[in-house]
C-alpha cells in the first residue's frame, strides 16, 4: 500500500464534543475519568434519594446529568484508547 503525499488532518470535534470536553481533559485524561465518575455517581445517588422522598420531577435533574456525565465520560475513553 502507497502512502499518501498529503495526510489528511483528523476530523474537528464537534460542536456538543467542544462544549462537554475541555482541552484539559485530553492531557490528563484518567483523572478527569476519575473525577466524572465520582460525580456520575455523586448525581445517581442524589437522583435516588430524591426519588425516595418523593420528588419525581427534581430526581430527573441529576439523573439526566448523570446519564450526560457517563456518556461524556465513555466519550473521553473511546477517544483516548481508539475505540
């Protein structure tokens, strides 16, 4: 197989990958892993108790973060290990 003259560069991130992945997490990746999935689950047990007294509506709200936490996070190690 011929290589190529011209490498075509990586494609640009996304809008919604810009806006939910700083630069910084790409230096330090394991930390900032760490770090989402402390709060992933600090978000996952807040949404339970919350359920747990009753407030339905307001559970929902730390529980879509933590869904969103855990997406990004995914994100991150797929990105980092090659998927």
């Amino acid at each position: 197989m011929v290589a190529s003259a011209h490498p075509t560069p990586p494609p640009a991130p996304s809008w919604l990958e810009r806006f939910l992945i700083r630069r910084r997490e790409y230096r330090h990746p394991h930390a900032w892993l760490a770090f989402r999935m402390i709060a992933g689950a600090w978000n996952v047990i807040l949404g339970i108790l919350l359920l747990a007294y009753g407030y339905y509506g307001l559970a929902l709200i730390p529980l879509a973060g933590s869904a969103l936490i855990f997406w990004t996070a995914s994100w991150i190690w797929i990105k980092v290990h090659g998927g």
